[in-house]
C-alpha cells in the first residue's frame, strides 16, 4: 500500500499538505501533464461509503485529499495520520499564488457574475495572474446537452491550465469527468463554494470555528431548513458511527487493519499502489499518483505546446438524474443561490 494513502471509511485518501498538493499540481501542469483532484468531507465520505457509483467515480482522480476536521479525527482515531485538511475554499487562493504568470486559471460555476467577480478577487490579490474565463452556467446545464456543449466549448478555447469546478458533489465530479476528455492537459479542482467565497459572495466561518472543526455550525446557522436534515439527522449518526469504526480498527491487530485497508484500496480504486509501483509508476508523496490505468495520463499537447482540444460531442448525463433525487431539484429551484453551497468544506 502506497505509504502516501490513508483509507478512511473504505476511501484511500493522499496524506498531502495543502503545500504538497499544490506544488505537485504546478509541477504537473508545468510538465504538460493534467490531473483532476477530488477533496472528500464527511458529507462525501457519507455518500461514497453508501454508493458504489460514486466510489469507482472518484477512485478515476489523480489526488483524493481530505477536506473537513472529522475526516481527520477519523484517521487519527485509527491509527492513521493525514497531516491537515486540503480544501477547495483554500487552493483557490493558493494555487492561484503558485500559477504566477505562466499558469492560467478558469472559474466555472456560481450564479451568474460570481465566477467574474472571483476572477477579479483572485487578480487584486496576484496581478501577474492570468484568468483563461470564467462562466457560471444555468443551474441543471449538465442535464441539458446544448447548455453542456456551449459551456465545454467555451472551456475548450479557452485551454486553461487550472480549472476550478464548483458546483457541488457530486455533480462537479460527473461535469469534470466529462470535460477532462476535452483537456487532456488540464487540471481540474472540484472546489465547492470556492467560487462565491472568493467572490466574497458567501462568508466562511471563522478562523477559529475552522481550527476546532466548527465549520458546519456555522453553516448550520446560516441556512437551518436547507441543512438540517444534512448535518443534525444524517451527518450526526454517521459521524458517530464512523468514530466508532475507526476507534475499532485501531485495536485490530496491525496485520489484521494492513489487509483491510488493502482490501478497501483495490475495491475504490480497482489497483494498489503496491500494482502502481511494480509498473514503474512514481509512488512517492512528491508527484501525484497514476490514474486508474497505472500510467500518467498525458499533456496531450502538440509539437508546438499547444494543447489539442478533443472534439468528440457529449450526450447527456444519464448518472446526473440518477443521483440527483426530486427533493434536490426542488432545493435547487428554491434556493438558486444555495445551490453553490453543496460542497462547501464542513468541519
């Protein structure tokens, strides 16, 4: 098992620094080569531990990191370290740091001008920064091929370097995996509200609420009706029952935990990183790991550093309705501007 991977709940995580995340990712990009990161709260752990769907979906990023205080504790509790939470709210700010001049960034998602006003946000903090576009499109714009292919197009001219998607799990990750096939060389963030809070059109909780894993109160607070259910009836009981599982594990014997934790890295990502490495693939912390293929996926660029845009058209997404239930499209409808929220970093 890769020494860089923690399972948590059945879902192999990076043990990366935010730091670490973001210099691999420059590093790639630099390189020609695209990847696609997927940052996993408690909430997302929830459903990936109850959908078999969404954990071979996942199990296709290049970094898998941990977003949220109790993914943490939860490691800890077994026996397990992850150094600090890697949240999309956060790499927005850094990664646009490390970018400079030589990256280029796209914002997609938000309602209509917040992806504009996050761009601008991100310039007035670093000038040399070169925004490729930015584009919030109508809400569903998945579930409808013209809307898709008008905003893959306008992705596809635009051949951003970094791409951060945020439009809630787990329609950004179905969106990405579509996309990705289009800039083969890019990277995609699946970022959450990282789009509004660079805006500065939603507020994040404070400092201190964040370091004592109090970010979802803070949200709970803001919109009670909306998140009730989520995190007082479901994130409550799984929590508890996700502490007790990991306490659990620790007190296996080592052999015991080393092959479950095995044997939950080969079924939520199909290979382990024992499989990577014997096929010459880089395991280590410093660069990011193979894709589910074992190989690097390539820049696709051409002779010239250009990268080549694939044309092939896109259907519609028959996995969008199947995990977006009624009552989502009703909140989605009532709350237009919530719907930027699905997947913003709880505690």
């Amino acid at each position: 098992m890769d020494p860089c991977t923690v399972v948590v709940d059945g879902v192999p995580l990076d043990a990366r620094t935010e730091q670490e995340v973001v210099d691999a990712i420059v590093g790639e990009a630099r390189a020609g080569r695209g990847g696609w990161v997927v940052t996993v709260n408690l909430d997302i752990l929830r459903r990936l531990r109850r959908d078999s769907t969404l954990r071979a979906m996942v199990s296709q990023a290049t970094l898998v990191v941990a977003d949220g205080m109790p993914v943490l504790w939860a490691a800890r509790l077994a026996g397990r370290s992850l150094p600090e939470r890697v949240t999309g709210a956060s790499l927005i700010w850094t990664l646009s740091a490390a970018a400079d001049d030589d990256l280029s960034i796209y914002l997609l998602g938000g309602v209509p001008g917040v992806a504009d006003a996050a761009a601008r946000a991100l310039v007035a903090r670093n000038p040399r920064l070169h925004i490729a576009g930015a584009d919030s499109p109508p809400f569903g714009f998945e579930a409808q091929p013209e809307h898709f292919d008008r905003a893959r197009r306008k992705l596809v001219a635009a051949a951003p370097d970094i791409i951060f998607c945020g439009l809630g799990f787990p329609r950004q990750e179905l969106v990405i995996r579509e996309l990705r096939r289009g800039l083969p060389g890019a990277w995609f963030i699946g970022c959450g509200a990282a789009i509004p809070f660079a805006a500065g059109h939603l507020r994040r909780a404070p400092a201190w609420m964040q370091r004592y894993g109090l970010e979802w109160l803070h949200r709970l607070m803001r919109e009670p009706i909306r998140l009730f259910r989520r995190y007082l009836v479901d994130g409550l009981s799984y929590a508890a029952a996700l502490m007790l599982r990991s306490a659990r594990a620790r007190h296996r014997s080592p052999r015991a935990g080393a092959a479950d934790m095995r044997t939950a890295a080969h079924r939520s990502r199909g290979r382990t990183s024992a499989d990577r490495r014997s096929d010459g693939d880089d395991a280590s912390c410093a660069s990011p790991p193979s894709g589910a293929d074992g190989h690097r996926r390539s820049a696709g660029r051409t002779p010239g550093g250009r990268r080549r845009a694939a044309d092939r058209p896109v259907g519609l997404f028959d996995a969008v309705a199947g995990h977006q239930s009624d009552r989502d499209h009703r909140e989605g409808e009532r709350h237009r501007e919530g719907a930027v929220e699905e997947h913003v970093e709880e505690a």
